[in-house]
C-alpha cells in the first residue's frame, strides 16, 4: 500500500476542522489570519491557502475586502447536502452489476452486524458509516462519480464538525445497515436503494437531536 502523504496545506486544513470539531470556533465568527497562523505556528502563505481551499468547500466563506468567516451553515445546508449524496449513491447502485452486488452482499451484511451500537461517538459512527457505504459502492465501474460521492462526504463530515464534535455520541439504527445487505441478498435492488435512502436521510434528525442535546447541556452547565 503506497503511504500517503499530506501536503502543508492539507495539514493546515485538517488542524482547522480539529479545532472546529473541538468547539474552538463558531459559525459566522470571523477569522483572524495573524493570530491563527501564529497559533498554528505557520506563515500566513500556507494558510491562506487553506482557507481558500476551505472556502471552495462551503466551510467558509470570503468576504471581499474583509478576510474570511466561518460559514453560517444551518440545518437545511446538512440536509441537503445529505439528500445528494443519498441520491449519488442510489445511482451507484444502478451502475453496479447485479452478480457483483450479490457476490458482496454476505460481506456487507457481515460489516453491518458487527457494529450494533445504537449510540457512540460522532467520530466513530462516521468511520464505520464511511467504510460501509464505501464498500456498498465499491462495484460501480464509475470512477468519476464514486469521486464526486467522496467529495461530498468531506464537505459533509465538515459541516457536522459545526454541530456535533468527535466525541459527542449520537444515536443511530443499527439494523438500517443490515436491512440494506439483506435485499442486496435478495437481490431486490429497488428495496436496497430504498433502505439506503433511508439511512442517509434519517440521518439528519439524528444529528439534529445530538445538536439539541449539546445545546440543552451548555444551558445547563
């Protein structure tokens, strides 16, 4: 396997959306070049490179004249973005063969039965969603479009970062999972693309009420 090295800039934009994720910035707060690059430990030139990176990505937005500020993303921003996807991977569904979907279909039903927790932390139900769907996808000849579903799943995990850190636990349907791998069995691709819709987009009131919970303890604390 070749090891994959990031480039400053990636780096840069990885230890942003740390801090993000940590709860470090909030949404439309601006942002202060001098004091981040100097607290990154950076010269401004990298890192304006990965705000502008940041910017193409929606995380935030540039201000003619005024620099950069975290992007007021709001619940609608997630949710649509989470109905793309969904529709992106349904339509990778549709690509793949049918014999190729079956053969993996016992694998997939495997995966989705060794993680049943109904509630862990963000970063861990991430992980385990990302290599689920990634092999639910893996038989589409399309390269081009299991690149943009890719893309968009970056954007995606960013824009929780805003409403859910890492180790907030969130809950989730375990059997949403499996329900997808047994009509790949049954070779019942309508079921399968229906189930996988459903995952995605029941997803977005889950990551709702993690932002209610998290808001709900900061009142009270």
């Amino acid at each position: 396997m070749a090891i994959q090295r990031q480039s400053l800039r990636e780096q840069i934009e990885t230890e942003i959306m740390n801090r993000v994720g940590a709860g470090e910035f909030d949404m439309g707060e601006s942002i202060n070049e001098v004091t981040l690059s100097s607290e990154l430990g950076v010269s401004r030139t990298p890192l304006r490179e990965a705000l502008i990176s940041l910017a193409q990505q929606g995380v935030i937005t540039r201000v003619s004249g005024k620099g950069f500020r975290w992007a007021p993303i709001s619940e609608r921003d997630y949710t649509e973005a989470v109905q793309i996807i969904a529709a992106l991977e349904c339509l990778a569904l549709d690509l793949s063969p049918t014999s190729d979907l079956v053969a993996i279909a016992p694998k997939v039903l495997d995966m989705a039965n060794s993680f049943t927790a109904t509630e862990a932390p963000a970063q861990e139900v991430d992980s385990h969603d990302d290599v689920f769907h990634a092999l639910l996808t893996s038989r589409c000849p399309n390269r081009r479009l299991i690149e943009t579903i890719a893309s968009h799943k970056v954007a995606l995990r960013r824009y929780e970062k805003f409403f859910v850190s890492a180790t907030d636990r969130i809950e989730r349907a375990a059997t949403e999972h499996s329900t997808i791998a047994q009509a790949l069995i049954d070779q019942d691709l309508p079921a399968a693309r229906a189930a996988l819709s459903a995952n995605w987009l029941n997803s977005t009131s889950r990551i709702a009420k993690a932002l209610a919970n998290k808001e709900s303890a900061k009142a009270a604390s």
